[in-house]
C-alpha cells in the first residue's frame, strides 16, 4: 500500500478491567504509553460490537516494531526506470506459472469474471508482483505492525481503523494474532491486502466459511476481484495498449493529463501493436521513457492500477504484465535517451524547484509532479516535451 521495540508480555495484566477505562483512554489517538494506548484500542473496538475476547486475544501479545517504522519511513525509494523494472518483474518464471495458474484455477477465475468483471490476467499480475503467486508474503507480525503504526503519530487515522478491523478478523476465526505476518504495513495474503478491505470484500472462494487470503488461492482471487471492481473496473474494456507513434507528434499532448479517444489518437498515426484500437474510449499516450521508448495508450481501466499502487512505474508494468498474460507480445524497447542517475535527478528536481515547480519532495525519484515540471520547462524550451528528463535538459537548466 503501505519504531521503538517495547515487549509487552505484561499487557495480558493490563487488559484485566479494561471496560473501566476513562475517556481520556479512549482520548489517546497515538503516541503515549503503548500499554494505555492498546486499552483504548479495545475499548474502542468493543463500542463497536467487538468481543472483549477478540479484543485480547489480538492485543494482549502486541509489540512495538522498531523495523516497521524504518520500513515506513524508507518508503517510496523507487528509483528504475520502466524498463529496468519490468524487465525484473515480468520474467520467464512469472509469465509461466502465471500461464499454469490461470489454467489451474480456471473455474474461479471464470467465476470471478461473471461477477465482478475482472479478467483472469488482471489478477494474476497482482499476484504475481505482489507475493509471487504466494510465495512471498513478508514476515511481520501483522498486528506487531498494525499496533505500531498506529501507535505512531503520522498517519494514525489509516492505521487505528486497520487494527480494529484485524479485531474483527480475530472474531471471526480469520487472522492468528501470533502467528500470520506479512508485508511491513500490515497488507495480508497472496494479493497483499489490508484487514478493513479484507472485512469489506473478502469473499469465500474454496466455499470453507472463512476468507484466508494467506492459504487460499480461490479465496484471493475471488476477493482481488470484487476489491478491484470497487475500485471502478469497468468491464469488457482493455487497460493498457502497446502502440507505436509517429515521430512528428505533438510530444506535449502525451501524458496522463491529456485525453483523446482512440480514433483521435489513430488520427494522428498512432497503431496498435496487438488488438484493435478503441475507437470511441478516452486514453491517455504514456512514454514512461520518453518519445524514444515503448509507447502505451492508457485507457480508464489503466487509473484502477493507480489506485491500487500509486508508482507509475509500478502500475504500468503491472497493466503490462496483465497484457502480456493475455496474449500481447513483449514490448519494443526501442532506444530511450539516456535518463539521470540518483544525484542528477535531485539536482534537476531543485533547480525544478527553484523555478517555482511543486516536485515533493527532492528524493531522486520521477514522480508525477516532477514529470509535468520536465514536460512543461520542456515545452517552454522548444524541446520535445516528452517529460523524460535527460542529461542535455540538466545541463541546460
């Protein structure tokens, strides 16, 4: 999606009486005394209709984590380019089991189109990226790091709800508070979930009674598919297209901000390399490397990745794997302009910043903010304005 260690094998002791707590308890949003902190969390779980014994069974073991607060604080360190990347991810080993998985679980993943409209490809691409197909589910205790970043002050009003909703998992037999771990934020299972999403769309596919995301393919799937049609799938219609581009374009209309049905975008010579160009959908022209790179249409569905993963560069290699598993060809790497390394890419971002563009934070990552400020000085420079910031754009600033 998305710390000091502090043992609390005497929270059992403090749990006792719990329902006698004051308000200021319950007042303790983060920070403070972790031991006052977690009695608040169970008496604000019991307002809720929560048992007191889920309540401690999930609580009374809970620890601070002093390595999921590194991990929070490290994040967004994202720094490949497109094609480094989905060369990494998207290997032989993936694009085969992937192949063998959607064979396997054929008949849930059929199920799962009916309902919810969500293609088998779609999904396993989040699988794969996500943990492997299961294989990799990370190893943190999942309360341990709920607790903490709830704990924590800097975004306690995503993490506080997140406990309560693992509460409610305990109840229903869902989640072993000592025993299931996963990713650093607190995301269970094959498809990397948090618990109030898990509460809100788990859905039994194996027919067991119980949504168990870490064991259950069947029950993955089908979850991943009803998550992602909230997200706003919209059914029957393609994600991601591979494209060549003429080189006369006007590079300045590329990008996610800019919008031209399919026709339009055909118009002005732009071909499919596998499928039919949507004539009548809105897509948007992605250079992830410039003009000289791989070139994609990006049509609606493409901003539910997005919502998934809000890295670029992740989204689109994960729509392009999606692709792929679905029958497109590997990619046409073309020959992208040299990029920026790490201090490059910070010393163009504040001389970005300089000029009175809002780039964030100045991390060496190609974010959107620091996309549209390169597209635009481009512009303003006579460049072709294809936001991929090189060393002849750095020099010229």
């Amino acid at each position: 999606m998305t710390r000091r260690s502090l043992s609390v094998s005497t929270f059992a002791l403090a749990l006792t009486g719990l329902t006698l707590c004051t308000t200021p308890v319950l007042a303790q949003q983060c920070g403070g005394d972790f031991r006052q902190f977690l009695a608040g969390v169970k008496q604000e779980a019991v307002s809720k209709g929560l048992s007191e014994r889920a309540a401690d069974q999930t609580l009374a073991g809970a620890q601070l984590d002093r390595k999921v607060l590194a991990r929070d604080r490290a994040q967004g360190v994202f720094k490949m380019t497109f094609l480094e990347f989905s060369k990494r991810v998207i290997s032989n080993y993936r694009m085969k089991n992937g192949a063998a998985n959607m064979q396997k679980y054929a008949a849930i993943f059929d199920r799962t189109e009916r309902e919810y409209g969500v293609p088998a490809p779609v999904i396993t691409a989040f699988w794969a990226l996500e943990t492997d197909f299961g294989a990799v589910q990370g190893d943190f205790n999942t309360v341990n790091a709920l607790a903490t970043l709830a704990h924590d002050c800097r975004r306690p009003e995503l993490f506080r709800p997140q406990l309560i909703a693992a509460i409610e998992m305990v109840q229903h037999g869902d989640l072993d508070p000592r025993n299931t771990t996963g990713a650093w934020a607190g995301e269970i299972g094959m498809v990397q979930m948090l618990p109030e999403d898990i509460i809100k769309f788990g859905r039994d596919g194996d027919g067991d009674g119980h949504v168990r995301l870490k064991q259950s393919a069947p029950d993955a799937i089908l979850t991943a598919g009803a998550f992602i049609q909230h997200l706003g799938w919209r059914k029957g219609e393609p994600w991601l297209q591979e494209v060549t581009v003429p080189q006369n374009l006007d590079w300045g209309e590329t990008g996610l901000d800019t919008t031209k049905t399919g026709s339009q975008w055909a118009s002005l010579g732009v071909k499919s390399r596998w499928g039919e160009i949507s004539p009548n959908l809105p897509a948007s022209l992605l250079l992830p490397q410039g003009r000289k790179g791989p070139a994609f249409l990006a049509y609606p569905n493409y901003s539910i990745y997005l919502e998934w993963n809000q890295s670029f560069i992740y989204t689109t290699s994960a729509a392009y794997f999606a692709t792929r598993l679905a029958g497109a060809p590997r990619y046409n790497e073309g020959n992208p302009d040299p990029g920026l390394n790490d201090a490059q890419m910070k010393q163009l971002q504040s001389k970005l910043a300089g000029m009175g563009y809002d780039v964030g934070k100045i991390d060496g990552i190609l974010g959107s903010g620091t996309r549209g400020a390169v597209q635009d000085v481009q512009r303003k420079m006579g460049l072709p304005a294809d936001a991929w910031p090189t060393p002849d754009l750095l020099n010229r600033l």
